[in-house]
C-alpha cells in the first residue's frame, strides 16, 4: 500500500490573507503529528500570472516560509522547502503535459477566471498550471492533500492524470516491479498502481472564505481592494478597519445555519469566526442569533486579533533574521529531494527513457 503522505503549498504571491490559513495552513498543523507531512512554498506557480520584479518573489517566499511556521508549521515535524528548489516538479510536469489532454485543461474554471477576456495571451504555463500541481503531488506519491474548496477542480484533475499514467503503462509497471497492489481493483483499473489516487481533504466550516467587500468572491491575494483581505501581517488595527467596513445587511443574525441562506456576507462572517473559534456555524448562531452586526462585528474583531496577533508577531521576529529561514528552506529541499529523486528514476524507466 502507500505511504500516508501529506503534500500542499501556497503560491507566494504576496502575503497569505486569512483564507489562505483558515482553508489551507491552518489545517495542516494537527496532521504533523499523524502523517509524514510535506509543505511546499510553489514559486514554479507564481510566475504563471507573470514573472515578479527582482526581488519580489524571494521576499514572498520567505513571507510564506514564515507564515507557515508562524501558524504552526513545525520544521522538525514537516519538510517545508520551495518548488524551484527540487527539479523534479518541473521535469514531471512536463511527463504529465504528456499524458493530460489539452481538453482537460480547457475545462479549468480558475484558468478561464485569471486568463481573463484575453485568453489567446494567457501564458501557457497559466493554462498548463493543474499539470505542475499534479506534478507537486504525485513526485511524492502523495495520498492527502488539504486545500480550500477553489482547489477541488484541480485535484479531480490530478487524480485523472494519476489513473490515466497507471492505466496506460499498466504493462511496463508490472513488469518493472514499481507498483503497489491496487486497493480497489475493478474491471477498469489495472491491478497495480504506480500513482495513488489522492484523496482531497476539504472539510470544515473554512473551505472558502469570501472578500469582505463582496460575498460572492472568494478573498484572494489578487483581488486589487486591501479591504478585501485580512492578511497575515495586519495588526490590530487594520484587523479592525477591514472587519468594520465589511460588508454586511441590515438583519439580525439568525439563529439557526438555514437563515443564513442567501446571506452570503452574514454566512461568511459567521464561517470566519466559526473557523477562528474552532467551533461549528450552528455553535456561533447559538450564541449570537438574534444580535445585530453592530454587537457580531467587535466580538469578530476580538477574536481575529486574539487569533492572529501572536502569529503576525512570530512572523516579524522570523523575518528579522531570513539566514534562519533560507536554512529551513535549504534542508527541507534536500529531505524533499530524498523521496522524490527516486521516485522520478522508476517513472523514467516506466516511459522508457
Ligand atoms: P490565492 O488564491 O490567494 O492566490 P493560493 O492559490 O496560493 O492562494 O492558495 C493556497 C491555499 O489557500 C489553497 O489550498 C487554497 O485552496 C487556499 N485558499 C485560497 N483562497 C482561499 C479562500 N478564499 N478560502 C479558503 N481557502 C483558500
Ligand atoms: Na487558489
């Protein structure tokens, strides 16, 4: 069978915003201590949206680095290094541009939403984008992977090109002895599997945080208003303005989760400070339904700096010394380097290089 394995990233494309921790790094921090767990900082993503000024994408990507080990993220208990460090990201993505379809790409929601109107000048690594994701997750035969909701498209994808590789050099596996037993045979999987098929792991009441400007758009790091995010290294008082100014109607919180439908921004504020609070949505509506956003919004302003203040403080401390930071990423290279080298070796004999 496969080795339980842990593998997700961020993209550092500027600072992580609260969606990136309540949907993704928060979550990482329990599994540490029950899988082998792999975090990868994905700079070989952030220039498909553009190559960044000099500079600027090492700087994020030590912000991230930070972030991850601010919120928890424990370099004796998990590799954390960046993508363009190990090669093999690269050199299987390419594998796998070969065994995708391009009318699997096409069918990308996230590609169509960053290409834009202007498709024909998209980069093709924007459009190819799911391939080096796959490539992330399968160059460690990862069997989990903990993302927000927006990511579910592309793991559907990552699980296709898995099956497709193991079904078309079903053959060659087998005769090379480089696969496991399949653990759900069926007349169209073949008995041996060279890739697991990943499980998604997106669960909880933050699987996808919403601009506080728009409830219909997910917060993102892109999104052009700073008032849409609450970032990581916002202090008190920008916590404070951004949750103020959030977009809310004039009703009172209900008291049960179903008032809360079409309520996008009431559903969002409730899901942050459920998340924030380790509690369910029907908890946090027990406590405040029937208050107003006028006595909701300070309760949610305590509780984000509570939560997030001890972090942005660790993430400064951190990022007064990036020698620390550069070591930790250096020795998580290597040791994600160890598993995935020869994992890479047997897919080249499998292709027949
Ligand atoms: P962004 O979309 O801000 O550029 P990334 O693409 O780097 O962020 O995503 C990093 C992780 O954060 C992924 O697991 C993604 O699913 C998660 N994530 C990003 N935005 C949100 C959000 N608004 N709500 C929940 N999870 C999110
Ligand atoms: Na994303």
């Amino acid at each position: 069978a496969f080795k339980p394995r842990v593998f997700s990233g961020v993209q550092p494309t500027g600072n992580l915003h609260l969606g990136n921790y309540l949907g993704a790094v928060s979550r990482w921090v329990p599994l540490q201590d029950q899988m082998e767990t792999i975090f990868c900082v994905v700079d070989l993503h952030a220039i498909t949206a553009g190559f960044p000024d000099r500079g600027e994408l090492q700087k994020a990507t030590r912000e991230v680095t930070a972030a991850y080990i601010a919120a928890g993220i424990d370099p004796k208990k998990s590799i954390i290094f960046n993508q363009s460090q190990v090669r093999e990201h690269a050199e299987l993505a390419w594998i796998f541009n070969c065994v995708a379809r391009i009318g699997w790409m096409n069918r990308m929601t996230q590609f169509k939403d960053k290409a834009g109107k202007n498709r024909e000048n998209a980069s093709l690594g924007l459009l190819a984008y799911p391939s080096l994701m796959a490539a992330d997750i399968l160059a460690y035969k990862a069997t989990h992977v903990p993302v927000g909701d927006d990511q579910k498209q592309h793991l559907e994808l990552t699980r296709d090109i898995a099956q497709k590789f193991n079904n078309d050099f079903a053959d060659r596996i087998k005769d090379l002895g480089v696969g496991v037993p399949n653990p759900e045979p069926s007349p169209e999987t073949p008995e041996e599997l060279f890739f697991p098929i990943t499980e998604p792991m997106i669960a909880g009441p933050a699987t996808r945080i919403f601009s506080l400007r728009d409830g219909t758009k997910k917060m993102s790091k892109s999104d052009p208003s700073d008032l849409s995010r609450i970032n990581l290294t916002d202090d008190a008082d920008a916590i404070s303005k951004k949750i103020r100014k959030a977009k809310t109607d004039p009703e009172a919180l209900p008291s049960e989760v179903d008032g809360l439908k079409d309520r996008p921004e009431a559903e969002n504020l409730v899901g942050i400070y459920a998340a924030l609070a380790g509690k369910t949505k029907a908890e946090v509506l027990t406590e405040f339904g029937g208050q107003q956003f006028s006595a909701f919004k300070p309760a949610l302003i305590d509780l984000a700096v509570e939560v997030l203040a001890p972090m942005t403080n660790e993430m400064r401390r951190l990022l007064a010394d990036p020698a620390e930071i550069d070591a930790v990423l250096k020795a998580g290279a290597e040791a994600a380097s160890a598993i995935a080298e020869p994992i890479l070796k047997d897919v080249r004999k499998v292709i027949g290089f």
